[in-house]
C-alpha cells in the first residue's frame, strides 16, 4: 500500500492506500505536471518487505509473460526511484527488441492444414555426431538456421562449447545471431547473467510458467536461445509448444472466435480496494485521478489503456494491451502460426495450476473488445495446449534454438535440493 510514510505489500497484493483524507491529498498533490511526483515529497515514500515471498517480487515478471513490461517500472519509477520496479537498469551491448511483425489480412479457417500433415520431428535433437560438428559452429550456420525455420525448435545436446556464458556467446556468435534486448529489460526485473544473457524464471520454484511466446503487440524477438547451466533436482521441464500445430489442432468454433474478436491480455492489477467505502461522490473522482496518473505515467512508453473491475472481492485498476490477433504469419516462411499467450495468462487456469505471483501480476485474458473470454474455449485450448505440448529435461551444456514466432515455451514447478538451478535466455533480432 502507498501511504505517506510507506508503501508495504498487504497479503499478497499491492494497493494505493490513502487512508486519510489529507494522506491522500499529501499522495496527489506530490505529483507534479512536469516530473512526477515533486522531489521534496519523494523522500517521504520508502519500500519495505515484510516476507520472503515479498523479496522476490522482482522475478514475478520473469515469468514470461512478456507483456508487464514498463507500465509498473514506470509508475514505480515516479513514485519509489530505485524500486525492484524501476526502470534504472539498462543493459548494452544489443540491439533493441524489433517490432512485432503483423501479417494477418486474410487468415481464415480454410487456410488450415490437416494436423496429420506436421511430419517434422519437434523438437529436432542434435548431437555434435549427428550434426557432423567439426569444432566450429561457424561451419554449421546455415544447415542449423535451417533445421530451425522447418522445426521450430533444435536441441543441441552434448556440445561442452555451450555449458558457460562464453561458450554461449562464441556460438551464437560463430551462427550469426544478433543478440537484441529482451522486452522486459528497461524495467530491471530481468536479472542478466551478462549483458546479453539474461536468467530466466529461476527464482519462483513453485510458479508454473504458462506456454506463451515473447510477442507483444509492440515488440518481438526473432529466435531465442535457451540454454540449461544447472538443471533443478527435481522439475523444472523446459515447455515446449508448437504454434503450427497448435493452428491446425485448435477447435475451428473456438479459433473462429479469436479470430472475430481478437484478444487482449490484462498485464496488471493495482488494488484499490481501499475505494470501495467510499461514498459514490469521493470514489469516481479517485478513480479518475489515479487512472489519469497510470496513463500519464506510461503513455510515452505503451499503449495501454485502463480497465476498472472487481475481482474476487477486490476493486482492481486493471491496465490491458491493446486487442492483437491469436494468430500470424511467420515473418518469413508466411506459415500460419499460433502466436496467443492465452495459456499462461488466464487468471482461470492460474488459479487452478501453482501460481506464486501476487494480484499486482495476475494476469488475465479477455476478447479485444473487454468481454470475457468463454470459460470452456478457456478449458479447451487448455486441453489442447497440455495435449501438444513437449517437455525437455534439460542438461547441462543443454541449447534449445527456437522461432519466436513459430514456438512458444513455458516451465514447470521444480525444487532445488542440493543445486541451484540456472538456466539462461538470449534474444536475438535477426
């Protein structure tokens, strides 16, 4: 909660708390037109933590979903500098995350393949024999650029070269990949094993990580490499989930749907329970000022907009991406490909899998125009989803190459016993 003396995490959410009327005043007036809130009244706001679970909110958002980005780094920004949500931490040495490539005119259900047709092995497992490895990946370039555009996704097992950073990083290097930055980077919440690597969810073993892809409606990764340094004790399976596949497999009812009415996925939850017994006269200006405050506060960086809804007895300030289709064309190959983050976003079947993040990252799906998302096209396309999905457990040294746009990915719950578990991502823009 924001008072005006500190902000804490009440159970396992996040909320404005002006519990006064002057807090609240003293809360609005510190913010200024021109910066934020004024400097003299930050030093009147400070974070604490009152839990374990509390200290590893900065890994909340490693969850994948690719979407939370700047919004709260922002408003964190402005109100707590130097918060696990501020966006103070900009890494070098890449490029920027390219623009989402939309190719979508004319997608209809008779574009669809018979799912029998998907012969490719996924994903494609490669050891340095089979690959006839001659020392140098630079030799092997275009075969395994290849092998990834028709299989999504390529194992590499068994290459000592690729079981440290550097290693990593001569391989990519020696494949021509351009490293780029990953879509959450601005906001620090990423940790970076270097400036290109980043850790993926390492920090929330009891969170299981949805399949989704790192596409947003703005930003989008090209490939990825995902590489395994220490796997867990026990768990931790690496998801794998073919977005061809998942096209041609999904219900047409359901898919039909989607395509009429596009998605758009809630990528925050700011609780402002504290409202609801307000009289209707104090409320609605409330509503209005931190609502205008939210979108003041990350317009230049997002296009969000702001939904206000009750859930679960709480009055949550929910801020949405705009409407993107469930589906695209591969950039290149112009393959229809499944590209929706409905799997790991959906509050549903969060509330029904483990799930450690609190309401402030709790995610949600809806259709572009804010209606609910069918409970039972929910429940199929996790069905669907569990039916063709892959799990890898992977090994040390272990790469996955992937097609961002062709696969997405997720993991499972794990427990660290006697290691830590450590696996890394690098995004690339070609």
């Amino acid at each position: 909660m924001f008072s005006r003396t500190c902000m804490n995490k009440c159970s396992s959410s996040y909320r404005l708390d002006a519990q006064t009327p002057s807090g609240f005043r003293h809360l609005v007036t510190g913010y200024s037109r021109k910066g934020g809130l004024n400097r003299k009244n930050q030093g009147s706001y400070c974070a604490s933590s009152s839990s374990e679970k509390d200290l590893k909110f900065r890994d909340v958002v490693e969850d994948g979903h690719g979407s939370f980005k700047m919004a709260t780094a922002d408003l964190m920004d402005r109100i707590l500098p130097g918060s696990p949500f501020s966006s103070n931490e900009i890494l070098g040495g890449k490029l920027p995350c390219p623009s989402t490539v939309w190719d979508v005119d004319g997608i209809s259900l008779e574009n669809r393949t018979d799912p029998t047709s998907l012969t490719y092995d996924f994903p494609l497992t490669l050891t340095p024999e089979e690959l006839g490895f001659d020392g140098s990946f630079s030799s092997h370039k275009e075969q395994l650029l290849k092998q990834v555009e028709k299989h999504g996704a390529v194992l590499l097992r068994g290459f000592p070269e690729t079981g440290t950073p550097a290693g990593m990083k001569n391989m990519y290097n020696a494949l021509g990949l351009e490293p780029c930055e990953d879509p959450l980077s601005k906001t620090g919440l990423r940790k970076s094993v270097d400036n290109q690597l980043y850790e993926t969810v390492n920090n929330l073993p009891n969170h299981y990580v949805g399949m989704h892809a790192e596409l947003t409606p703005l930003l989008a990764p090209r490939h990825a490499a995902f590489v395994c340094f220490t796997p867990a004790d026990q768990g931790g399976e690496f998801l794998l989930l073919d977005g061809r596949r998942m096209w041609a497999t999904l219900d047409p009812m359901v898919l039909q749907r989607m395509l009429d009415n596009q998605i758009s996925f809630k990528v925050a939850g700011f609780d402002f329970s504290f409202m609801k017994d307000a009289g209707e006269g104090f409320r609605k200006p409330l509503m209005w000022v931190f609502e205008s405050l939210f979108l003041g506060l990350t317009k230049s960086k997002f296009d969000l907009t702001c939904n206000w809804k009750e859930v679960d007895g709480k009055l949550l300030l929910e801020a949405l991406e705009p409407a993107q289709s469930a589906v695209t064309r591969h950039p290149d190959t112009k393959e229809i490909t499944y590209v929706c983050n409905i799997h790991n976003h959906s509050r549903y079947l969060r509330n029904n899998r483990p799930c450690d993040v609190p309401e402030v990252a709790m995610t949600e799906t809806y259709y572009g125009d804010k209606s609910p998302i069918p409970l039972e096209d929910v429940k199929h396309i996790n069905q669907v989803t569990e039916e063709c999905m892959v799990r890898l457990k992977m090994q040390p040294g272990d790469v996955v190459l992937l097609d961002n746009y062709l696969v997405l990915h997720g993991r499972d719950i794990f427990k660290n016993i006697e290691t830590e578990r450590m696996h890394s991502v690098v995004w690339f823009a070609n």
